[in-house]
C-alpha cells in the first residue's frame, strides 16, 4: 500500500535534485506520472552503463514506480492534458528555470485556478528571486558559493569534487521533499495549496549549521584543516601501512580511551579539545603514525565488531554493499523488470512499523504509459492515435 498512498504528483524534473525527490515519494507509495520529453531527453537516461536493452541504470534507479508520459509541452493540447491531470494529481515537482512553466502556459499560479488545492515545488539552483535566479549551475556551483567548499578542503590544496551530490541531493532533494510533505500537511489542515520555492543553494547554505553560526555569531572565520570536524583535530583519516584508510572519530573521552589504547598511545588518553593548537597536532601526529604501523587487515582485526571507539574502515562501495549491517538492514533490493526479471538497486532508507516501501518496476522506458495515462483520463484509441500522428505525444 504504501504510507504515502494518495498522493499524486506530477514530475517534470530531470537529471537527480527532482527524480531522486519522487523517487522517495514513489518508493513510499505515491503515484507518480514523469511527464517527458523525447526531443530533451534525461541525461540520466543517457548516461551509461547500461543494461541488456540499452536502458542505463541510473535512470532505471532514480525512476523506479514511476510511470512516463511524453508530451510536447508547446502543444495546447498538450497543456490541456496537464491541466487535466492537475483536478486530480495535484503535487507538482520541477526542475526549470523560473519563468519557464509560466511561458509554457502551466505555471502556479494558472494551475491552481484549475486546483486552487494544488502543492508546487519548483527546485532551482539559486530560487525564484535575486540576481542569479536565471543563472545556470550545477552541484560544485551551489556548494561553492554557499561558502561550503572553503573550509571542507586541505590547506593549501584544492577543493575536492565529491562521490555524492551534496547540493542536489542534500540540497534540492531533501528540503524539496520536506516543503513538499509540510505543504500536504497545511493543505490538510487549511484546504490551501501552496508554491514551494526550494533553492539548492539557500540549501546547502543553511547546511553551515555549525562553523556558520559560529561565523555570524561570533565572527569566527572557519578554516580548513582547523575546526574540530575538518582535520584540524584528530577526527580524520588516516592511511594505514598498506594505503588503505580509517576513519576516528573518538570525540568523546570515553571513545578516546579506547582510541588511544587499540593505538597503543596510553601516554595521549587525557589530552582534550581545549588543549593548545600544539597538543592537538602532536595527538594527530601520533594517531597518524600509529595507522602506519600496520595493514589494512591487521587493523580490522584492531577495530572489529566488538570495537565501540568510533573508528571504522574507508569500505570501497563494493564492500560496502557486503557489508553485514547495510545487509541487515536490507539496502539492496531486487526490482521488478517488464521481462519478468529483477534488477538490484538501492533500497528506500525509510524503515517504518508495518509499511514498507513499495517498488513496482525500474525506471520506465520513454513514453511507456502515454496509453494508459490518456485512456485512465477518457481519451479514445482514436483521440490517442491522433495525438501521437501530431506530435503532442512526442
């Protein structure tokens, strides 16, 4: 059934900030119909690898449980389809530029005359409003200019491109799915619809929760390699004899004892984080020679299960997907394919008591349910075929 059972949203998102929000929304129950485009394809449905059908994984991920509708969005009948689908799907998710709904002649606030009840979430990279609201960018963009990368760097080095997509997924994903679920709650509530303006960058911005209150607070400029959680004390890396790498992260006293005695450092145990600048590289210094010391594989015998200091290896993502405790907790599942089969693919992270995410199919091949969407809406076969010799079915 699914604990979002009910809500149906309308997806006009591409690439990851919006598809991996309706993914959530998908995998939790809701109904969720990708209205694309076959003239501006996805990326992500061109990005490889692929499977045996030549359909990429990624999109097959990020688009599971939904169905794909292809319409050209310059056609009237095409808005009229929309307008349609807004009486009775009515959360919008896109990914546009501003204005370019409102051009299209689907915009908020002409939609909500047709569903005065109707959630709109527009994920932008800067929002609706202020000087770079038009302006492009991607992921290392937001996180730049949101005064993040600065300090999540080595001295002297560069800032490092990172394996997730913080802005997009921390950033646009999670808030746009919180506006989203706080505006069903007022429309619960009050019968009122409401337009969610998620910036990725007002985001990733309100992410500086703890060096940035220190910053507007106290004036403390944060720097790299010097706060307590970006390598300037001993919650860090560190390289082990045979390039390998852990992660410490013993803050509390209690988890330092344990540091330092698996570290045979006994004479470090009481050095604390209000000890000089000097104290605290001197601790650094020496966890880092004690990694040195031995491999990869001695040190995990070190740091076994039974290890409750706060120190874990650097797992590749192959190892990771073995790892007993994502297996315990069930994080990858089998998903249905049209052919019959399954294809592995990350599960949902949301465990709730008695409801589990439902995962219908992989992500759904190009205009897969344009039949099934019109007819459910009381277009003949006729009325479908035509459509499609026009073009609005693109």
């Amino acid at each position: 059934m699914g604990i979002l059972k009910g809500l149906k949203i309308l997806d006009f998102s591409a690439l990851l900030p919006g598809p991996m929000a309706t993914m959530i929304f998908a995998d939790l129950g809701a109904e969720v119909i990708h209205v694309e485009s076959s003239k501006r394809v996805d990326l992500t449905r061109i990005m490889p690898p692929y499977d045996e059908d030549h359909e990429a994984y990624i999109h097959q991920h990020l688009n599971r449980s939904k169905k794909s509708l292809t319409l050209n969005l310059k056609a009237p009948e095409a808005i009229e389809i929309v307008k349609t689908l807004v009486q009775e799907y009515d959360v919008i998710i896109e990914g546009f530029r501003p204005g370019v709904m409102q051009r299209l002649g689907i915009g908020y606030e002409t939609l909500k005359e047709v569903n005065p009840k109707l959630i709109y979430c527009a994920i932008t990279g800067y929002g609706q409003t202020g000087p770079y609201s038009n302006r492009p960018g991607h992921d290392n963009n937001y996180l730049a200019l949101a005064g993040v990368l600065d300090y999540s760097r080595h001295k002297d080095k560069k800032p490092v491109s990172m394996g997730i997509q913080l802005a997009d997924i921390a950033g646009g994903t999670m808030h746009a799915a919180i506006g989203v679920l706080a505006a069903a709650l007022h429309r619960e509530k009050t019968g009122e619809g409401q337009f969610v303006d998620i910036s990725m960058t007002d985001a990733v911005f309100s992410l500086n929760a703890m060096y940035g209150s220190a910053y507007i607070g106290g004036g403390r400029v944060p720097q790299p390699e010097q706060e307590i959680l970006n390598g300037g004390s001993y919650y860090d890396f560190y390289k082990t004899k045979d390039g390998r790498f852990f992660s410490v992260g013993s803050l509390e006293p209690q988890f330092r004892r344990l540091l330092c005695e698996a570290l045979d450092i006994p004479e470090l145990i009481d050095n604390t984080f209000n000890d000089s600048y000097y104290t605290q590289i001197r601790f650094k210094e020496a966890v880092h020679d004690a990694f040195l010391s031995k491999t990869y594989n001695e040190w995990l015998e070190v740091f076994n299960e039974d290890f409750e200091g706060c120190v874990e290896p650097v797992l590749t993502f192959p190892e990771a997907c073995e790892h007993p405790q994502l297996q315990a907790r069930g994080m990858i599942v089998e998903i249905p394919k049209n052919d019959g089969t399954t294809q592995k693919q990350i599960a949902s992270a949301f465990k709730f008591d008695g409801v589990n995410p439902a995962y219908k199919h992989v992500g759904a091949k190009l205009g897969e349910h344009n039949e099934e969407v019109l007819t459910s809406l009381g277009y003949s076969a006729e009325q479908i075929n035509a459509l499609q010799e026009k073009g609005i079915l693109e």
